[in-house]
C-alpha cells in the first residue's frame, strides 16, 4: 500500500503564518507514513481571486522562492513526494494557477499550470492567471506516476483523460471551491475516476475568508469512484488514504473503458 496525503487549511493575508501551518500539517503526514502529500490551491495565500488588485501579484512566487526551497529540503529529508500549488510569476513575466510537483530527492520534477481559467465573482482570475502552457504532463515520481488538474480544470474530461492515457495513477486535484458546489464536485470527480479507472485525490481549502466559505470535504476516491478516504470536515486537516495500484489494472480488465475508446469517432472535438 502507499500512503498518501491530502492537507487542507483555512489561509489568512499573512503568507508566512500560511506557510508555517501548513509545515505543520506536512509533519502530521510524515508522522503517519505519506510517501507524497498534496495541497489545496493557492495554498499558502489568502484567496485574493476574489477581487481585482494589482498589488495582489506581488504575492507570487517563483522556482526560487522561500515557499518552494523550504518544501524542497522537506520532501528530500523525508523522502517524500509533495505536490505545491502556489500562483507563479513566471520565466516570461507571465503570471500562473501553478502546481509544482517535488520528487522525494527535493528536485523539482516539473509544474502544471491551471489550463481552464474562470472568470465569475469572487473567481476573478482571469485578472491574474494566464491560461496553463504546460499541456497535461504526467510525473514519474519515485512511488508512482501523478498527474494534476487545479479546480475547474476537473470540469473539463478531457483533461483527465489525457492524464489517464499518459499512464498517470493518481490524479491530484487541488481546488477552492466554496459552499453549494460540494455534491457537484464529488459527483464530477468520482465520474472521472470511473471512466479513466485511475485514483483522484480532491484537496479542498477550508475557512472562511471576505467573500467565501469554503468547505474542505477533500477525498480520495478509487478507480472504481468509490472514496477510500474522506469526506474531510470543514477544519484544518490532514486526510491519509491507502492506494492499491494494482487495482488499476485489476479495474481495467472489468471495466475496460480506455481499451475501449473509438479516437477515430472524436473528431468533432477538434472541430
């Protein structure tokens, strides 16, 4: 079995109180044997989406920054992969939804960056994110293949798919989705797990801020859909779920969705 960890955590204005919260929770999961943990989006920040400011991109970080060094002596000390989306200010002066992907030797295997970016209240972020220019790449990591799909990016199938047909295993999916979405977000996720037969980590913040609530729930469900961790409560939490990766293959020889596939019948998608 290989232990995996969802931490999610309410986040004020002071990103360094952020950061040192959510190291704690980090120790938690080492404690309880995570091989990788994964947090929510923007985990180290107030939700500054919620409203246009431009003052707000100076919260960005970069390869380079306190945030992603700490995390980095972290997971090589305790041999653990960590999964760490932050909003990125990149090489081009760019600005991202980035999760950044750390092996457990502390080198940075890649990033993802937020391909679907909304723009509703509260959800500004348009202002703020370019659209992601990564694709959907999947991490070798040490312990297993990973691939990642920020928030709304989980509304999107094809996404999941890509990841799926790329080899991913686990699927982690940091959001920041607030109160009257929690059905919907299970339903949706659990439905991807099903139709690609792979695992989906959901990590949720927590906590309410100015202008959200959000919820946590956060869960882990099979490739089956099936949860086997979670659903979270609504407070700081570290949620731990046990993943079989045989049972990929064991569900894929039931349920062969993907074997199943008819690309030449899709070409109206790219229409």
């Amino acid at each position: 079995m290989l232990k995996v960890a969802g931490i999610q955590l309410s986040c004020k204005k002071d990103k360094e109180a952020n950061l040192q919260k959510a190291l704690e929770l980090l120790d938690i999961a080492v404690e309880r044997g995570a091989k990788i943990a994964a947090f929510p989006e923007l985990f180290n920040l107030h939700w500054f989406p919620a409203a246009k400011d431009e003052s707000s991109f100076a919260l960005a970080d970069d390869e380079n920054s306190d945030t992603i060094n700490t995390l980095k002596k972290i997971a090589a000390r305790n041999k653990m992969v960590i999964i760490c989306p932050v909003f990125e200010k990149g090489d081009n002066g760019d600005y991202y939804n980035t999760a950044f992907v750390i092996d457990s030797d502390g080198a940075i295997l890649g990033k993802y960056r937020k391909v679907h970016i909304p723009m509703i209240p509260h959800w500004e972020e348009k202002f703020y994110f370019k659209a992601g220019d990564t694709g959907f790449p999947v991490f070798k990591t040490s312990y297993c293949n990973i691939g990642v799909q920020i928030c709304w990016d989980n509304f999107f199938p094809e996404g999941t798919r890509i990841l799926a047909l790329k080899g991913a295993d686990i699927i982690f999916s940091p959001t920041a989705a607030a109160y009257a979405s929690s059905a919907r977000w299970a339903k949706v996720i659990s439905a991807n797990a099903i139709t690609n037969n792979v695992y989906i980590f959901r990590i949720n913040r927590v906590g309410k801020e100015e202008h959200q609530h959000f919820y946590g729930k956060s869960f882990c469900a099979d490739p089956n859909g099936e949860f086997i961790a979670g659903p979270a409560g609504s407070r700081d939490s570290v949620i731990i779920a046990d993943i079989n990766l045989n049972e990929i293959k064991e569900t894929r020889e039931v349920w062969p969705f993907l074997k199943d596939r008819r690309p030449d019948a899709y070409s109206s998608l790219l229409e």
